[in-house]
C-alpha cells in the first residue's frame, strides 16, 4: 500500500538531467531533494528518461507510465521550508496550493524549456506546466541504482505526444 503519494508511488530521477538543469540556473545549483525522488539514475544522457517506457530492477518490471508535472515544492529550501532564497515567504506564495512566487527557481528556469508546449505534448492542459522526470510503479524507498542493475526500453509511447 502507498500513503502520501501525488498519484504514482515512484518518481524517476536522472542525475543527468539535473546536472544539465543546474548549468542553466544562473544563480545556484538546486539539490536533488528538493524533487524527492524514489530513484536516481546515475550513467544515463540528460533527459534520457523523456524516452523510457519501462524499467526493469533486477527481474521486476515497472512501467514508465507519465512524464511528472511540478508544483512548487522544488522552489522550497528542503531545510528551511521557505522558498529558495528567501528568508520570508513572499506573498504570492500563499502555501494554498497555488504555483511558485514569480521568479522562484528552478521551476523559472524549468519554463524556459520544459513545459508541455516546449516538449510538444499533444493535451492541451499539458501546454503550460513544467515538467521534470518521470512517475512509475511500486516502490516507496529512496535507492541508487546503477545501469549495470538498471535497464530500460524504448522508444517511450504515449498518449501524450
């Protein structure tokens, strides 16, 4: 069973593809946590994950089943719980479920090439949101896994595309 959930139990990540969004952030790097991913994939190309449509953890099989949308929780200092560079919540950052204050990175920079629009998804309640990695089966623990102990298939079909 899966608590606390946001609709898929497991959120893939790429060290990759952060890698390559922290060198278009001009004024700092953003840590993985700030996405809270179950798990990261170390050795892959920035945005390979766009392409996979399954993957395969020693002999169990998970399907690739959406790219992930992102609120504003990766604009949230992890530590501190306020908005990244901010010591006070601004106030169009009212925590009610709205989007990041204007500005707030890395969904700011994330606009700039990440939207639906961007990546040419067909639902057009897809255009304007950000999108970063990807949300698949079961599991709940954080882990590393490396490709040696990783495999994917592709080319990733969607609906969505």
């Amino acid at each position: 069973r899966t608590g606390f959930s946001d609709g898929f139990p497991i959120l893939l990540a790429s060290n990759a593809s952060l890698e390559d969004l922290n060198a278009k952030i001009k004024t700092s790097n953003v840590p993985m946590d700030r996405f809270r991913p179950n798990i990261v994939v170390k050795g892959a190309q920035a945005w390979a994950e766009d392409t996979w449509k399954h993957i395969i953890i020693h002999s169990e099989t998970y399907l690739v089943a959406k790219p992930c949308s992102r609120c504003k929780i990766p604009t949230i200092d992890q530590t501190t719980g306020k908005p990244a560079g901010t010591n006070t919540k601004s106030k169009t950052d009212d925590d009610l479920g709205g989007g990041p204050a204007p500005g707030a990175e890395p969904i700011a920079t994330l606009q700039k090439f990440r939207t639906g629009k961007h990546l040419n998804f067909d639902k057009a309640e897809w255009k304007d949101e950000v999108f970063f990695w990807a949300e698949s089966g079961s599991s709940s623990s954080s882990s590393y896994f490396s490709p040696s102990h990783l495999w994917f298939t592709w080319p990733r079909t969607c609906c969505c595309r």
